[in-house]
C-alpha cells in the first residue's frame, strides 16, 4: 500500500513531538504499522509522513484520524493525505484501484472521513450485513462529489531514523513477509525473474547475431538508438491514447518503454539467431575470407580476449564477427578458413577461424 500525510503549518519539532505522542495507539499486536519516516519539504513550515509499505488502510487512517486531532490545537495547521489501494490486498474492491485517493477529514479530530477520487467522486465506507454469513462489513459506496487535491509532487528529503514502534518480533516480520508474498509479492518475484531471462536470452542472442554470417555489419551504437527511438513511439502513443499528462508522465514511460522494446528486440533475434545456432547441423562447413579487424576486449586472467571481424568469400558473401578468447596469431588483412555450421533457417554460423 502506498500512502502519505502532508503536515503543513507546523514546526518540525512540534511535528516530531506529536508523531512519537500518537504512534502509541497503533502498537497493538494487530496493527500493521511498524515504523514511520518523516520527511523535510523544501517549503519550511511543511513535512510528509510514510508508513512502512506492508501498512493496512485500517490502520493509516486511524493514524490520519489521530493526528488530526492531535494538531486540533495548533494554530494554522493543516493535513492533507493520500492513499492507494491494491485490488489483489484491498478490503474494498469496489474502489479504483492504482489510483491515489484523497483523504478528506470533513470534522478534524472526528472519527469522520471520506474518500476522493481523481474523478471527484467521493467515496464512504458504509455498514453492510453479508447476506451469507449475517455479518456487519464495510463496503466502498458512491456518494456524491468531492473536490480532489492531487498527490504532491515535490522533493521528501529524510529526516533521521525511522521511528519504530510496536511488536518487532520474527512472528510479525514472517507474516509481514508472508502478506507481501500472498499479494504483490509473488507477481512482483515471478516479473523479476521473467525480466532476468529475457535480458539473459536478449544478450546472447546479441551475441549469436554477431556470429551468423550475414551481408551486412551493424555500428555498436546502432541497437541503442534503435532501442531509444521504439521507446520514443511507444511512449508518446501511450500519453495519447491513455490521457496522461504529457511533461508529468512522459520520461517514465519513455524509460519503460525503451526496457521493453529492448527485451522484445531481443525476443525476436532468440527466435531467429539463437534457435538457428541452437539447431544446427553437426557437419562442418568450410568457408574462406579476410580478417578486417582485430580487437582486444577484456581480460580473462591476466592475458586480453580477442574477437576478430571476417569479410567472409565462401560459402556465401557477408561479415561474421568471431572470439578466439587468447589467440593473438591472427592479424588485419590475414587471408583465414572459417569454419561454420548451418543452422536450422539456413544461416551460416561461425565456429572459429584457421590459418590457411
């Protein structure tokens, strides 16, 4: 869950004072918070307050509730706060969910509250009995509009420690950690590792292009503008065809997007460079050709590995890009025998080079 109160008004030590007078009454063996962090604002006379991330919404609000009469006192102190809610952990599916809602206190230091979308629709918590079971539950109802103030976009800078409080023992760490994997935590696991295979098969099948005989060669900066330019495109037909804000939204879907044509450019050549090596052909083929460059990248051990550039004659016309780790013997404008394997679409690709 993510969520933020917003203290203006006060003083930093008169919000400090406050934080540690009420944190007491959210130390319960059931309560979610565990820690806060409070953060400096550029303006002066304001800071913002985060809970730990695995926090219920139960538990925030009642914290939004108690500071809000803890700074009833407080001359020209207002408090604003935000909350998000997740449909997979939300006790309230009914509620937009990924979207931060305004917390509107209509009777400050009243257990009283409402709920703003950014739509302006406000949303109340009211009592129902379940039909089944005969229970009295809380559910999420439309009832009216409301004025919603956007979610702050400025600067937090960290004040100190954490302030931590409440059971800090290992039962509650493990089912904090059980919670997080029962939710977003397991998604959030199974995309890191989808992410890591896909960025392992995009580099080697980097590699396999380099060594697959082709007519052409590609410029080392080349991938990168390629990379830049999808991301460039998918970003802007998102800001379009989504309604985001242009300037506000855009450098984070260009950075996403540009991941993401990145791990689909590297799909594709797996499907095609990759599984043409994978399934080659255990016969030889003998081709001939011209050492162009040689280069020497990194160092295994203490000797450099060389990678040699081949303009290939037989067994067709093209460029082959080929390491030969320590072998140093081969030199520009080296006459070579280029030993390849034909893959499964019919490409050509280089094993090694021989002196002729």
């Amino acid at each position: 869950m993510k969520a933020l109160i917003l203290i203006q008004g006060a003083s930093q030590q008169a919000v400090e004072t406050e934080i540690k007078r009420e944190v007491h009454l959210l130390g319960g063996d059931n309560d979610s918070i565990t820690s806060l962090q409070l953060f400096a604002t550029r303006q002066a006379d304001t800071f913002a307050l985060k809970p730990n991330r695995l926090s219920e919404s139960g538990d925030f609000i009642g914290l939004c509730i108690a500071l809000t009469g803890a700074f009833d006192n407080y001359k020209g102190v207002h408090i604003d706060a935000w909350i998000q809610f997740d449909k997979e952990t939300s006790h309230y599916p009914e509620l937009p969910s990924g979207k931060m809602l305004y917390v509107d206190f209509d009777y400050p230091g009243h257990d009283f509250f409402y709920l703003v979308d950014p739509k302006g629709q406000r949303w109340e918590l009211l009592d129902h009995t379940d039909e089944e079971t005969g229970a009295e539950i809380l559910r999420a109802e439309i009832t009216g509009t409301a004025t919603y103030r956007p979610y702050p976009k400025m600067q937090l800078n960290p004040l100190g420690r954490r302030i931590e409080f409440g059971e800090q023992s290992r039962r509650r760490d493990f089912r904090n950690l059980w919670w997080w994997l029962a939710g977003k935590g397991m998604i959030t696991l199974l995309i890191v590792v989808v992410f890591c295979v896909l960025a392992i098969l995009g580099i080697c099948a980097a590699w396999d292009f380099s060594g697959t005989l082709l007519p052409f060669s590609l410029p080392s900066w080349l991938p990168y503008v390629v990379f830049a330019s999808a991301g460039f495109v998918l970003a802007v037909l998102l800001v379009i065809f989504k309604d985001f804000n242009f300037w506000e939204h855009f450098w984070g879907l260009f950075f996403f997007s540009t991941i993401a044509a990145a791990l689909a450019i590297g799909v594709i050549m797996t499907l095609v460079f990759s599984v043409n090596w994978w399934f080659e052909s255990s016969e030889p083929v003998y081709g001939s050709g011209v050492v162009t460059e040689v280069e020497a990248k990194g160092k295994s051990g203490e000797e450099p590995n060389y990678s040699h550039h081949v303009d290939v004659d037989t067994p067709s016309e093209g460029k082959v890009f080929i390491r030969m780790h320590h072998d140093s013997s081969f030199h520009d404008g080296d006459s070579v025998t280029v030993v390849f394997h034909r893959g499964l679409f019919g490409l050509y690709h280089a094993e090694k080079i021989k002196h002729r």
